[in-house]
C-alpha cells in the first residue's frame, strides 16, 4: 500500500492565472486540434458515446461546426451501421453511390425509401444501372396511386440534365455547381460514356459545404464520424459493419481500459482495421496511455469517475480527480505522439480551457450535450419546463436493457439483484440546438486563450500557469452578494 504524496486536483480547485496577451480579439485564435493520429478537428469536441447523447443526428450537427460525435453501441449491430451510414450519406463533394429504385417499384416503396434514409430524390435506374429517371419527394407526396409504379410519378431520363464523365474530378464538380445554377435543378446525376449512373451531386451538399467550412469532413468530403464498440468477441462483427458503413473512428467503449482484455481488443482493432483510427480508454494514468498506445491506440480517452452520471468512485472506491488525471496522461502521451481526450467532468467554457491546458488535446462532452434538441434522449415537461433524460451507460436501467438484448426478451428477478450500477438516471434542462450550445461552449475557451495570451492549443498549454484555490476562491469566482435575474 502506499499513497501519493501530492493531492488529486479537478477543475474547481483551480483557476487559470492571466498573461499578457497579444490577442487583439478571441475570434483570432485557432481552435483547431488533434482528434487521433489521423483526424484533425476545427473545435476540439466529441460527443459522447452514450444512449441519451449521440445518434446521427446528433454526430451530423457536430461534425458540422468542426467536432465530432461517437455513435453509441446500444443498439443492434444493423441499426449502428445505418445510424454511421446516415452520417456519411448527410453529404459529400459527390455521393457515390446514391439511393436508387426500380421503374416497377411502387410509390409507397419510394416513399417509405425516401422517409427511411432521410433524402429528397431516388434515381430510378434499371438492373444495369442505366438511370431512367429521378423520382422525389414532390412527386410521391401526393401522387392519388399509392401501389401505382414509380414510372408513372418520375421525371424521365429525357427531360433531366446529366453530366457525363469518367470519374468525379475537381473540374467536374465546378461543372455540375454551373449546370445546377444554369437549369435551376437540385440534383445531377452523374453518368459514365454507357449511361451507367456512378455518382450524384446535389445542390443541398453545395450550399452546406458553403455555410459550414469548418465541418469536420473526410477526403470524400463526407462527415466524419466514431462508432463505439465493446471487448467480447461478437463485437469484431460489430467493428466489421461500421467500418464497412464508413466510420473514421472505432471508440472502445469500457470503464475501466488498463485492463488486459480492452488492451487485446485494442490490438486486434488495429490489425484488424489499420486504415480505422483506434480511440482507447478510459485510462487515468500514465501507464493506462503507454499500454493502449503500445497496443495501437490511436488516441486515449482519459478520464474514471469524473462524469456528472458516474458513481464509480462511490462504488469501487476508484479513480483520480479529472485535471490530475489529465495532466498524467499528457505527459506520457506527448511523448509518444498520440493525443488524449479529457472524457468527464466538463460543465462549461472554463472547465474546458482548463483540461486543455492541462494537457488535453479534445475533451469528450455527455451530459452538457444530453440536453440539446439534437440528442435521443426522451423530453420530459415538470412544473411547465422543458427537460431531457440522460443516464449513465453503467446506470441500472441500462444494464437491464443490455441483459435484454443478450436474452432476446424479459429478465428475471434474479437478473435485477445482480446488476451493481456505477452511473444514475438524470434530468438536464432542455438547451436549444447544439450549434447554440457549442457557440457558448467555444466561445468560453477563445475567450480563456486570449486571457492565456494563447494564439493556439499548443500554446495555451505551454502558457498555461494553474493556482489552487480556496473554497472561498470558489465561491468568489461565482456571481455573489446579489439576487441573480438570469
């Protein structure tokens, strides 16, 4: 037995000691970091990998203001390769393979396919993928022949406008931007010298890619996204289809990650993919950084006990406080080269600067995001306000559903006596859309750099200077001595 020396620090016992700065206005400042070895964030933020957090729509939402999100593994191995394809299909430079459907099809198919994959057009095309014409929303709204074919509703091949080329290149795409713009059309089909279809660009995917340049995208100019999975064998199935799907990033999803059985995953992860970036954790220690990089970590979440829904600590008696951890795994990480993600604990602008001065190089955001429009958390009114449930992936209600899942049905009494729950079921108030939160979110941290005199990450961590406070600190850094209106 022995016990450290030095205290176990988080983010309220310290402040961040102002420099001189050069920074004339904190939108100056360059947020721009590391997610893994390989991808390169514009806003260091990921959501997290939990239920009530992070779906398609929630991952489309961040990768689209320059973070990132990790679809969570509760669900089937089906529906979280359809959630990460739904991410990869939101938009691209050109969608290479677009949803297509036959001429005999029926109107009802297209729209069940249309509503299912949440687009506005299929390209009705014959077995051999000669296109034959585009059926859309405003064709099959209202069509009064629901089992009538698609035929009858499409716009025929003869009266669109199509781009015919070998493969999509740059020039073609200022091609398709002029003839979209030319005929005043939404979406051109893109045909090889057969008329074979082999690509579509849109007009949506141009107007998105001008209203958000920091959207964090993949060479296709697709949106980047993680996928989480877990360490039992059947979870190499799991990996298999969201990569297949297009994920960027496989998140091992365990508590505790300095265990040999998350390490042997780890490995077998990167064998398996070495072209998928590997996102390892959750560590709290130096020694928990160097075996999962060791193993073929790509980037290390850091962090035990510290979310806001975790009892870890309370339970096991385990952990270390969030910004110590933080500052220990950096110092190993920098090292060897691989980022680290600061997962827990984060509630505002100031907690964030601070992990990442502490070292971090992104932070991982739960239940500050479980609140928002874009999360699939359940809402609920109280008292005439607006709230969104979150729980904790170790919560009970969440063991129970994943015994659920593996017994295909009910589970017994039994079942419920077992479960040790190290997480809670909780409320959050409802917060608006993402991109709102996230502005405040950001704005926090550019705000932090400028007092840093910070004109980057790297920087507010080489300038970064930490005092301990006091609880009287604390409670001096609050508003005080006055009856708050909002």
């Amino acid at each position: 037995m022995r016990v450290r020396e030095t205290p176990g620090l988080t983010f309220d016992d310290v402040l961040l000691v102002p420099k001189r700065s050069p920074i004339a206005s904190r939108s100056a400042v360059d947020t721009s970091a590391q997610l893994s070895r390989r991808i390169k964030l514009a806003i260091p933020l990921i959501s997290a990998n939990m239920d009530t957090v992070t779906e398609a729509n929630m991952a489309i939402a961040i990768a689209r203001v320059g973070g990132m999100g990790a679809i969570h593994r509760f669900l089937t191995i089906e529906r979280q390769a359809a959630e990460v394809a739904r991410v990869k299909r939101a938009e691209s430079y050109v969608v290479e393979f677009p949803a297509m459907i036959a001429p005999d099809a029926s109107v009802s198919e297209a729209r069940h396919q249309l509503v299912e994959l949440g687009i506005g057009g299929l390209l009705v095309t014959n077995p051999q993928g000669i296109l034959l014409g585009l059926v859309t929303n405003r064709d099959v709204l209202l069509a009064p022949d629901p089992l009538g074919p698609v035929s009858s509703v499409m716009t025929p091949r003869t009266e669109l406008i199509t781009l015919t080329t070998s493969g999509p290149q740059c020039d073609d795409l200022e091609r398709a931007r002029e003839l979209l713009h030319k005929h005043r059309i939404e979406k051109l089909p893109l045909l090889n010298d057969r008329g074979e279809t082999i690509g579509l660009v849109t007009a949506q995917d141009i107007i998105k890619h001008e209203q958000f340049p920091l959207a964090t995208k993949d060479s296709k100019g697709r949106l980047c996204v993680a996928a989480a999975v877990g360490v039992r064998p059947g979870d190499l199935h799991r990996s298999e289809a969201c990569v297949t799907a297009g994920t960027d990033a496989l998140v091992v999803d365990i508590a505790h990650g300095h265990s040999d059985h998350a390490i042997a995953v780890v490995r077998e992860l990167k064998a398996s993919f070495p072209n998928t970036e590997i996102i390892a954790g959750n560590v709290a220690t130096g020694s928990g950084v160097e075996d999962l990089v060791e193993a073929g970590a790509d980037a290390v979440k850091v962090g035990v006990g510290s979310g806001s829904i975790c009892t870890t600590r309370i339970v096991t008696g385990f952990g270390v406080p969030q910004l110590t951890a933080i500052m220990d795994c950096a110092l190993a990480a920098r090292s060897l080269g691989v980022p680290i993600i600061a997962d827990g604990g984060i509630r505002n602008g100031g907690d964030l600067t601070k992990a990442l001065a502490a070292g971090a190089d992104t932070a991982m955001i739960g239940s500050l995001l479980a609140g928002t429009e874009e999360s699939p958390g359940a809402s609920v009114v109280r008292d005439g306000q607006r709230f969104k449930i979150v729980r904790g992936m170790a919560s009970l209600s969440a063991n129970i559903e994943r015994k659920m899942v593996e017994k295909g049905g009910e589970v017994d009494l039994v079942d419920w006596e077992q479960v040790v729950p190290e997480g809670v079921e909780a409320l959050v108030p409802y917060r608006g859309t993402v991109i709102d939160l996230l502005h405040q979110l950001v704005g926090g941290l550019r705000s932090g750099m400028s007092y840093a005199g910070a004109a980057n990450l790297d920087e507010l961590h080489e300038n970064a200077e930490f005092i301990r406070i006091t609880g009287a600190g604390m409670r001096e850094s609050n508003a005080h001595d006055v009856e708050t209106i909002g």
